[in-house]
C-alpha cells in the first residue's frame, strides 16, 4: 500500500515537474520572440529613413525609396503589433496550461516573426543601396558641374 502510494506521488510530482518545464520552456520562446521584435522596433533605421529623405532624389530612387518607406512603416505599424498582440494573447493562453494549442499558434508566430525579420533585413538592404546610388549621383553631379564651369571659362 505505502509502495502504491509513493509511487502515486513520484508519478504526480514528474508530471508537475514536467508541467513546469514546458511552461517555462514556452515563456522563454514567447519572451525571446518579443525581444526580437523590440530589437526591429528599436532599430535606427527610422533615422537612416530620415536621412534618406531629406536627400535630393528622383527617378527609380525616389520610387524605390518610397517602396522601402512604404514597407518599413507596413512592417512596423501593422505586422508587429500583431504579432506582438498575438504573444500577448499565447502568454494568456499559458496561465490555462493549453500546451498544445500554444505550440501550434507558437510556431506559426515564430514563422511569421522570421519572415518580418527577413523583410525587415531586406529593406535594410534595399535603403543602403538607395544612398549608395544616391552618392554616386550627387559625386556625378558635382564633376558635370565642375566640368560644365570650366568649359564655360574656356569658352567666354
């Protein structure tokens, strides 16, 4: 009798221990996926953005520019708030112990937060490109204008 029982509360204390890690082991995932997003969020590309806008551009620049800040401001005012809500709303659903549920909609978020990332990573890209073609422009511009002076002092 006092076996069956000893057994009965080893079996009880595992699956409680077990309850735990796998509690722990979601808020840590659910923990490292926010942190993630406060890293894009608090990321200096709004400035590189800013900066990038106060130069002269036209042409393919200027629209590809306005692509990139189009997708930046998508990615920061709408993809991440939801995803952002949505580990809120995982983090309530791991105080009811709904594991299963939790992991499914847990890798769907983590997708999907890998996917902002690799955007965000691209649109990083893409505004480097932007002002490094801008300076070629602004250097090509300046050597046409040196030029243009000094045949127009040869020619008066």
């Amino acid at each position: 009798m006092v076996i069956v029982l000893v057994t009965i509360v080893l079996v009880a204390v595992a699956i409680y221990a077990s309850v735990l890690f796998v509690q722990r082991s979601f808020e840590e995932r659910i923990t490292k996926a926010k942190s993630s997003i406060e890293e894009i969020l608090d990321s200096p590309l709004e400035e590189e953005l800013a900066e990038v806008k106060k130069m002269t551009l036209s042409g393919d620049s200027l629209s590809g520019f306005e692509a990139v800040e189009h997708s930046y401001y998508a990615l920061v005012n709408q993809q991440l708030p939801e995803i952002s809500e949505y580990l809120n709303k995982l983090q309530a659903e791991l105080e009811h112990y709904r594991f299963w549920k939790i992991n499914g909609e847990l890798k769907r978020n983590e997708a999907q937060l890998a996917k902002a990332k690799q955007q965000y990573e691209q649109l990083k890209l893409e505004l480097a490109e932007i002002k490094q073609t801008a300076e070629i422009h602004k250097k090509a511009i300046s050597e046409l204008k040196e030029e243009y002076h000094k045949i127009r002092k040869t020619l008066l």
